[in-house]
C-alpha cells in the first residue's frame, strides 16, 4: 500500500477570504451548506441529511489536509471549502485535484475564483508540485467559469465518468494546468 504524503493546510489571506483549517466548532456552519441539494449534487455529493452525517466529513477533512474552510474577512462564518486531493486518475505524488463547494448565498460573487487562484499558488510555490487537475459536470457552467478564469486548460469530455452517490453516472469535463504554465505568469 502506497503511503499519501498529508498536506499542512496552512492559513491563506486573499483580498476579501481566509481560507483555513476547518475545526470541529464549523459543524453548524458546515451543514448549513452541505445540506443545500444544489451544492451537493453540483459537487457530486448527496446533500447532507443530518449535523451527524456533516460531523463525520467534517472529521475526514481535519484528518486528511489539503482542504481549507472559506471565511470572508473580519467573519469567521464558513461559506465554503476548496482543497487539494489526490487524483485516482493522474497518481503521481506530483499532481493533485482541486476540488470546491461554495454556499449558494455566495454564488456569483469572485469568491471561489479568488479562493482557487489562492490554492494554485499555494499548490505550485509552496508544496511544489507539477500538475493540478480539476473536474465538472458537464451541466455546471459557474465551475466552468472558475475553472477557466483560474488558467486551467480544457483537455476532454468524459462519459459516464463519475459514479453519483444514487448510482447514475455524470459526464464530466477534465482540465488542467502545469506548474510549467503556471509559474512564469505568476
């Protein structure tokens, strides 16, 4: 069994976030959007039926790293999540997936273009590594946004590519971007 080297999350200050390592006192917070079908299932998880059903995710994000709770400045309030994970596709130590869920109260203000550029920055000069990886449904065009505001290139459509928690299969489109393209703009 291959050991997964765990990333520090360290606390990151963007213009108007700070993205943090979640705690056990975000629960409420936490819920309150993974309750939200269309957080869930645009992320391609079931929404969260119960505070306990959030507790035990919640504990797998503290656990694991890599992914940070979203705050708006001068508020400790969660509003979101963004990490970096490991990629089943691309297992190379060197590449991760990003990946985000944003309160829907939040949609359609920068917020989550602003936490992901935060996250590339983090993920190619700090922990050095060479690719990052990111998904969508093929229906969720706000993540497309991000995606591509982000500097990610398009690379293919998947069929059928990820299995929902009901069973149904979801097309999804695939990106990425190198450190190689990434680092000399920045």
């Amino acid at each position: 069994m291959r050991k997964i080297k765990r990333i520090k999350t360290k606390r990151i200050k963007t213009k108007r976030l700070i993205l943090r390592p979640f705690e056990t006192t975000d629960l409420k917070d936490f819920y309150e959007y993974c309750k939200n079908p269309a957080v869930g299932l645009n992320a391609g998880w079931k929404p969260h039926e119960s505070l306990n059903e959030s507790y035990v995710v919640l504990l797998s994000f503290i656990k694991s790293g890599g992914i940070w709770a979203l705050t708006e400045r001068g508020s400790d309030k969660v509003i979101g999540s963004v990490g970096v994970h490991f990629d089943d596709f691309d297992k190379s130590p060197k590449v991760k997936m990003v990946g985000y869920a944003l309160a829907q109260e939040y949609w359609g203000r920068g917020y989550m273009t602003e936490a992901v550029d935060a996250v590339i920055r983090y993920a190619f000069k700090k922990l050095k590594l060479k690719k990052l990886t990111i998904y969508h449904f093929t229906d969720n065009l706000r993540s497309k946004r991000v995606i591509e505001k982000s500097g990610f290139k398009f690379i293919k459509e998947l069929k059928a590519h990820y299995k929902m928690f009901d069973g149904t299969l979801r097309d999804e489109l695939y990106y990425e971007l190198s450190a190689e393209d990434y680092l000399p703009r920045n």
